[in-house]
C-alpha cells in the first residue's frame, strides 16, 4: 500500500537571523517520517519559506514542531520587512501530492489548528480549502491591517474572531493555516527602482484588482529594484508564461522592462514545460516526448510491481505497520463490504422503499472507508514520530523538559489516531446493521460480515488507545480518551446485540 505523501509550505516572519532559522529548521528534521525539501529566505522580506513533505501524520507533527519553535523565538513587535505578515509562523498551507486528497489535506489543517491554539495559545485562521468562512477564503483578508492591525481589532472586531484559539494576540501573532492546491511564488524584477511603477503593475496583473485569474500580487521595493512579487494559485489556467508576458507589456508603458525573475521555494515540473512549450511554440508537442518522463514513468511502473502488499508489509519483522494499522484496514474492509452491500440493493424495484437509505448508507460507508484506509498509513506514522521523541537531545534540564512534553505529545497523538478509527468502526457497524436489517437478502452474510470486520477494527484500536495511554507518567491527560472508547464500547454492544437478533431473523443463525 503506497503512503500517502503531503506537502507543506510553512512561511515564517524571519530571514535575517540565521540562528533562528537553523533550529526551525531542525524541529522539522526531528520528525523522522518527514523530508525538508527546500529553504528560501528573502532579507528584505525578512522571511522564509520552508517546503517540507512526508507522511500526513508526519507532516502534521512537524509542523507542529516548527510553528512552535518559532513562537518561541519570534516576536512580531520587534519585527519588520516589506512582507505582509500577522505571525511568527505567518502562514502554513497543506497540499496533496500523492495518494493523498485535499479532504485530508484540510483534516490535518483543522486539526493542527486546533492543537495549536490550545497548546500555543496562538489565534488560528483556517484559510483556502479549510476556511470556514467564505471571506477567508483569500489570505489577503486574513492577513489585512497586518499584525499591527490584527492585535486591536482581534479583541474588538467579532469577524476578526480567530477559529481556533484565544481572542487575544501574543507576541508570536497569528498563524493562518489551511489546505490548497499547488501555488507557485514568483517574483519579477524591474529595471527601476520606482516602486511605484511596480505597484500599479501589481494592481494590473492581479485578480482582486480586475487582472489575470489565480494571480496575487504586490508590488515592493527588494534588493534596490521595483519588484512584482506574486503567487499563481492555478498555474494550469492561468501559466506563467502568461503573467511575465502581461507584466512585460505593462512594463513597457512606463518606459521600463524586466531585469530578471526569481522562483521563491519549488515549482511543479509541468509549470515549466508549459513555460517552455509557450516560448518556443510546440503547439503539437505531447508531454510523453520528455525522456526523463518516460523514464520516471518506466521506473515507477516497475516499482510498483515490485511494490509488497499491505498484508506483506504487516508480516514483516519490522515494528511498523503494526496492530493499529491492522485493526484500520480491517475497518476498512468492513466499510467496502457495507459499502457493496447498499450499492447491490439501490436500483432494485423489490427494494424501492428503503432506496434512499441504501444510497445515503454508500455514501457514508464510502467515506469511512476512505478515512480507514488513510489511517492506516497514519497509524504507523504516529508510532514512528513518537520514537523519535525519544531520540531527542536531554542534555540539560530545558532539553529534558522540551523532550518530555514532545513524548506526551506525541503519545496522545498515537492514541488518538486509533480513537478516530473506534469512532469510525462504531458507525460501519452502526451501517452494516441497517444493511443486514434493510439490505439485499442474499447479501446479509455480508452485512455480517462487514459487521464482523468492523467489530475487529473497534478491538484492535481499543487496545492500541489504552496502551499509548497506560504509558503515559499522568495517565490523567487521557482520562478523556478513555471515556470516548468506553462510550463507543458500550454503543457496540448494543449494536452486536440488535446485529444478533436480525441474524435470526433473516439468516437463520
């Protein structure tokens, strides 16, 4: 089963000092499951950009690790740069790059939201996929009146309310954080130091001043030349070529060009091709004819032949994937049954009156079943950012203190992934139930069985919440997550036992 990979772009309020950068940076290679893929730091934004990718879970984790060093080390009221900014950890979108689709992409911006609110006690915005406001959709109205602005109006203004967190702002600001497609960050440069010129091109090109669709931008002075510093949100619909040839002409009516461009971070491959097959023209041009995308295709394809199977992987003796994941897939496999079960009896005339239910019921098995599946990777990814907590420097008592907290943390973060599956477990049983009871007839074993698959998922994430909590020093902290699984226990049985009576009812077991 091939892990699901995200991406995570972190921008934080800091260029100049190196030294705070470089332990940023090191909270997010504390996080084993995680890669950093690139570092860009602009001194006149004094800013930097971060692109990291790895595992949800993992990702999750590190940015956690990261936004919180930050807030240590970072305070907006000594702070400056041509950058609009409200936060130390300015802004920190999720993206889906593989295996992985922007629902769960905007689960882990809620749920990093909200533990960083309560933990940090640091205002969360959710923005772009995750927003939960229409008008936060653009983190331009978010991040309007800057940090200056935000810290009056956070406490007086009702829609300046954050969605997690206090409603007062501490020296590390704000921190907007959601879940977005691929964004590219791309600067021209002019021959003039007029930024002027520069602005009234940036209200030109972008889309909130009448410009190109998917463009953002400002105008700023950097480096003593006028810059156009922009960030295309749809480069399929709105490619790059198309904005430097829109800012070229623009140039021009002032009397000036293009000096040269700058990419702030990574860039999709097919961003370029684009850019290149504009330029020259291919206009028959198939992007198969690229050699290195033949070979990355061929290559891919025989890994993925060669690739072991979940149940391959789980046999292995290694310490991941193990009985947390376990139990997911076999919640899993439970909601594919539910989920075939309900498709087989929608359509069917002899079952017309409960046709509604059956489509409702699909839908609903086929999101669990997604979430199960997701879980499974997450489960093993949990397990892998708690062990390296435990790898972290103790050689002084504040290390000491900062490597208990992340144990804990991440502890209750590896009880909580397999709580998520109980709860998930419970409602499939709760939907094979109706299926058994209202299903197709010939398939009840089925319903049954689905139950059965699902009552396995309820056990094995049950053992695996306890475990993770029963070691934790102050098992007090989980006291919460203990009465959730005894309430989701107590409601399986109650389940099982209406399960058994329409199996005598309709299968004659």
């Amino acid at each position: 089963m091939t892990t699901p990979l995200i991406e995570c772009i972190p921008n934080f309020s800091e260029a100049r000092r190196t030294e705070v950068v470089d332990q940023i940076v090191a909270a997010i290679q504390s996080v084993s499951d995680v890669t950093l893929l690139d570092r860009s730091s602009d001194l006149d934004h004094n800013r930097t950009v971060l692109t990291l990718a790895g595992s949800p879970a993992g990702v999750e984790e590190a940015a956690f690790r990261a936004i919180q060093t930050a807030a240590e080390l970072i305070d907006l009221d000594t702070h400056s740069g041509e950058h609009p900014r409200i936060g130390a950890t300015d802004v920190c979108p999720f993206v889906p790059i593989s295996g992985a689709t922007m629902e769960d992409c905007v689960a882990i911006a809620k749920r990093l939201g909200e533990r960083v609110g309560r933990e940090l006690n640091i205002p969360v915005y959710l923005y772009e996929a995750a927003a939960t406001r229409p008008e936060r959709t653009n983190l331009e109205n978010i991040r309007k009146g800057q940090y200056e602005g935000l810290k009056t109006e956070i406490e007086s203004d009702p829609n300046r309310k954050p969605d997690y967190g206090p409603g007062k702002l501490p020296k590390a600001g704000a921190t907007v954080i959601g879940a977005r497609n691929p964004l590219i960050a791309f600067n021209v440069y002019l021959t003039t130091d007029d930024v002027s010129i520069a602005k009234k091109i940036a209200k030109a090109i972008r889309h909130s001043s009448g410009g190109l669709r998917y463009v953002k931008g400002l105008g700023l002075l950097v480096d003593g030349r006028a810059q156009i510093s922009m960030n295309l949100t749809n480069f399929h619909d709105t490619p790059i070529a198309r904005s430097v040839e829109f800012i070229r002409r623009e140039a021009q009516r002032y009397g000036v060009g293009i000096h040269h461009c700058e990419l702030v971070g990574l860039i999709p491959q097919e961003a370029l091709t684009d850019a290149a097959v504009w330029y020259t023209q291919l206009d028959q041009f198939d992007k198969s004819q690229i050699l290195e995308s033949r070979l990355f295709a061929a290559s891919a394809s025989s890994a993925s032949e060669a690739a072991p199977s979940f149940i391959e992987q789980l046999a292995a003796p290694t310490p991941t994937p193990g009985g947390g994941s376990a139990g997911a897939f076999a919640g899993a496999l439970g909601a594919g049954l539910v989920a075939m079960v309900s498709g087989l009896t929608a359509g069917k005339k002899k079952y017309a009156e409960v046709e509604a239910e059956m489509q409702a019921v699909r839908v609903m098995a086929e999101k669990l079943r997604k979430e199960l599946t997701q879980a499974v990777d997450d489960d093993a990814a949990s397990f892998e950012v708690l062990m390296a907590t435990f790898k972290l420097p103790k050689n002084s008592d504040e290390e000491k203190s900062k490597r208990d907290a992340a144990i804990v943390q991440a502890t209750l973060n590896a009880a909580h992934i397999p709580l998520h599956v109980a709860e998930d477990a419970v409602q499939v049983m709760g939907l094979a139930l109706k299926c058994a009871r209202h299903g197709l007839a010939s398939a009840v074993s089925d319903s049954m069985s689905g139950f059965a698959m699902a009552r396995a998922a309820l056990t094995a994430a049950g053992y695996n919440v306890r475990i993770n909590i029963n070691s934790l020093e102050d098992k007090s902290v989980g006291d919460k997550m203990l009465e959730e699984l005894t309430e989701l226990e107590k409601k399986a049985d109650k389940l099982e036992s209406d399960i058994r009576t329409v199996m005598k009812e309709r299968g004659g077991i």
